[in-house]
C-alpha cells in the first residue's frame, strides 16, 4: 500500500460517513411562547423544560438570553440550567455581558417578526424557528443547530451536546452583533 493509498482512505471515510444516505435530512421547527419564561422555575414549568428535544433546548436558549438582557441573575441560572452539568465560567459570563451590553436587543431578533424597522419587537406568539442542516449531526453526542436573527444575513449557530437522553448548551453564536434598530441607526 502506497502512502497516497493510506492518505486517501480516511478521507473517503470521512466523506462517505458525511454523505451517507441514512444521515438526517435539513429540519425546521418552530416553538412558539405565548409568555416568555422569566426565572429558572418558570422554564422547568414548559412542556419539554426536561431538554430530551434539542429544537426546544435551542429555543430555551435564546429566551435565557432575553431574559439576561432585562434580568442579568435570572437570566445567567436560565443559561446554567441549559449547560447541564458544566457551568458557565467566568469568561463565559464576562463575554455574555460584554457583547450585550447597550444592545440588549440581539436575543429578542431571534424571534420572528423581530426586525430592525420595530426596534426588534416581536407580535405574540413569541416564535423561534431553530434548522438543522444535513452536517448538523458530524460530530457524534452533538448538534449544530440554526437560527436566524432578524437583523443579520447568515444564520447563528447553537450547539448542543448530549448526555443521557438530555441535550445541553455546548456552544453559541448568537450574540455576535447584528444591525442596529432603526431608531439607533443614523443612516436608517
């Protein structure tokens, strides 16, 4: 076997196991909020608060983070909670404030409707659409999951990893900045 032959073979692994036939199909799934959940308590209380559904525990994701932006406490137990067993640390939380501050507005253009031309209020019910895509599921035990934000192109990612039959909050991309709301804008 020559050296190229044993270069080639993990790579053709690795991109028959991508494109296998089996491998889940692209979804979109909708959760709705009549009331956005304001503590821990009240987010353990919603129907699939036990975060066996990983479209949910996406959504749950960016509530934690709508409510960090009016309520930094509650918001940071939200975030834990959707951690699982490993905590936000110190930068992480530092990070969190950081790129919220003066633009509490990023979580809430996650909801549909939420555009920069309505300062990013959502109409009730408060809807989160969160997409997979055929390489959400690359990594074996986690998911990369999509969202779109009102005031940006591309989507946000939320990466949730598995234990037992729980999905938890690994990872996120959705504080990065986006545009600004009409009435911050001086060139709207």
């Amino acid at each position: 076997m020559s050296i190229f032959t044993k270069l080639h073979k993990p790579q053709q692994a690795v991109a028959e196991r991508l494109f296998e036939p089996s491998r889940p199909k692209a979804e979109r799934i909708e959760t709705a909020f009549a009331e956005l959940p304001k503590n821990v308590r009240e987010l353990k209380q919603l129907s699939e608060a036990s975060l066996k559904d990983p479209f949910k525990t996406a959504a749950y994701t960016v509530c934690a983070f709508c409510v960090y932006a009016t309520d930094p406490v509650n918001g940071l137990e939200m975030v834990n909670y959707l951690k699982g067993p490993q905590e936000l640390s110190v930068y992480d939380r530092q990070l969190i404030k950081d790129r919220l501050e003066g633009k509490k507005y990023i979580p809430f253009s996650y909801f549909k409707g939420a555009i920069p031309e309505n300062e990013y209020m959502p109409s009730k019910p408060y809807v989160v659409e969160v997409q997979t895509n055929a390489f959400s599921y690359s990594d074996e035990g986690y998911i990369k999951m999509y969202v779109q934000s009102g005031g940006a192109d591309s989507l946000r990612s939320i990466t949730l990893r598995r234990k037992g039959e729980q999905w938890f909050l690994w990872e996120q991309m959705i504080l990065a900045d986006i545009r600004k709301p009409r009435s911050a804008d001086p060139w709207a």
